[in-house]
C-alpha cells in the first residue's frame, strides 16, 4: 500500500473546495471515477465534517501540538475505520482496499485518507504537516523536504508571497525620506 498517496488524499480534502456537489466530484483523480459516479448529497456533509476535522489536525501538528492531533486522529481512525481487503479484476491485478465490499464512497475515501495521515505522522512526525505561509491561501501540504523547511504549499504561493513582499519593501523605501 502507498501511505504516502493516502495521506496525500487527506491533504486534497482538506484544500478541496466542498461548496456544492460538483465540488465534491472535481476531489476524484481518474482512479476514482467510480467515487465521483456514485458519490451524492448525503455524502457531501460527511466530507465536510471530515475536512474541518482534518484541518485541526494540520492546525495542531503545526503549533506543536501533537498529543491533540494524534488525538484526533484516533477520533478518525475510530470514526472510518480500516478494513482492508484485496481485490483485482485478474491475478495480475491484486491490490488492497482500505474498506470491506460495498462501503460507501465517504467510508473508503476517508478511511484511506485518515490512515495514511496517521501512518505519516507515526513516520515523519506532525512537524511535517503544513499550511501555507501565505495568508491569502490557507492550503495544508505535508512537508517532503529533506530539512523541514517548506513554508508554502506551492511553488506559486512562494512566488507570489516573495514578490508582494519585495514590493512592499520597494514601497517602503521610496516613502522613506532620505
């Protein structure tokens, strides 16, 4: 199993935009297309409710607060639990499930996505979950880099924060009397 792409999925939901259905579609890679075909609207308030409480847990691994994220997500975990089965169309196929046969589109997106987040924290610890530096975004991400030091949730948010900020700078020296 890829820990890594689940936790990913639980980094999606939180930035995900759940205004609407569509919204909650537009979640799905291609892999997912049969999420995206049966999910419906008593889905949508589940993944809301997941994505606040998600969004704590990246609030609190980033002020340190560890025994309340890992809190948390033992809430999750209790919440859409993990049961993993196998499954493939050919015996070259084989691959696992986080789910039983016939679980709802919310039980098993959210059961991978609460598992790989609590596999990565186990792993790297909450200090490589993030959110971005920039205040106009407010997007989580999990820091990959090899120091601990990603601030931004992208290249583009870092580009953007960076040259607003070398602006300002340019602004404040020219109203600066000499």
């Amino acid at each position: 199993m890829n820990f890594d792409a689940y936790a990913r999925t639980a980094v999606e939901l939180v930035n995900a935009g759940l205004a609407d259905l569509d919204g909650l579609r537009a979640l799905f890679s291609q892999d997912q297309a049969w999420m995206r075909d049966e999910v419906g609207e008593k889905d949508l308030g589940v993944f809301r409710r997941a994505q606040r409480r998600l969004r704590d847990v990246f609030e609190y691994g980033t002020t340190g607060r560890d025994a309340d994220a890992v809190t948390e997500l033992n809430a999750l975990l209790e919440a859409y639990p993990v049961q993993p089965r196998i499954s493939g169309h050919d015996a070259s196929d084989w691959h696992m499930h986080v789910t039983s046969r016939g679980a709802s589109v919310s039980a098993e997106y959210l059961a991978g996505a609460v598992w790989g987040l609590s596999v990565w924290l186990c792993e790297y610890g909450s200090a490589r979950f993030g959110i971005c530096a920039d205040e106009r975004c407010g997007n989580v991400y999990l820091d990959t880099s090899s120091n601990n030091c990603r601030r931004f949730c992208s290249e583009r948010c870092a580009t953007r924060s960076h040259v607003a900020a070398h602006r300002a700078r340019k602004r404040a020296a020219t109203l600066t009397p000499a």
